[in-house]
C-alpha cells in the first residue's frame, strides 16, 4: 500500500471539472485508490464518492492505493490536486 498526504492547491479545489478530471486520470490506474478527507474514505474512481468530501482549496487529503501500479497512481493524483489550475 502506497499512501500520501497533500494539501490540495486547487482554486476551486476538487469540485466538478477538477473532480471529473481527478476521477478519470484515478480509473486509468488498475490499482484500488481511496482518498480519504478527515474521517471520511472513498473510492477515488467514484465521482460521487469524490465530491461527497467537498473537498475545498487547502483541505488536507490522503492519497491511498493498492496494487501493481499503485506508487504512479498515487503520484499522478497528488500532481493533480498540487496545481492551482486545470
């Protein structure tokens, strides 16, 4: 298990296109991702699951994943959420 906690720099933080857009590079991965705001943990390849954190600009996140491509799909994820713009 691979996991890292970010500070998402976002402007609008994970909300709608930057969600779609977190979600989609996630489901390129064959790794099990979760992302986990506070106590709260979700599947990171579910759009629902992703906004249901609300995940603002300077929310505190961890990156978890499972599998073969698990350190890329993390570091790839946490790249994301690290710019200030999509």
């Amino acid at each position: 298990m691979v996991e890292k906690t970010t500070t998402v720099n976002l402007k609008t933080g994970l909300h709608a296109r930057p969600a779609a857009l977190f979600v989609q590079k996630a489901n390129q991965f064959s790794s099990e991702i979760f992302v986990a705001k506070g106590d709260k943990k979700v599947n990171a390849k579910s759009i629902m699951g992703i906004m249901s954190l609300a995940v603002a600009n300077g929310a505190e996140i961890s990156i978890s994943a499972e599998g073969s491509d698990a350190e890329d799909a993390v570091e790839a994820l946490v790249e994301i959420v690290s710019k200030e713009e999509l």
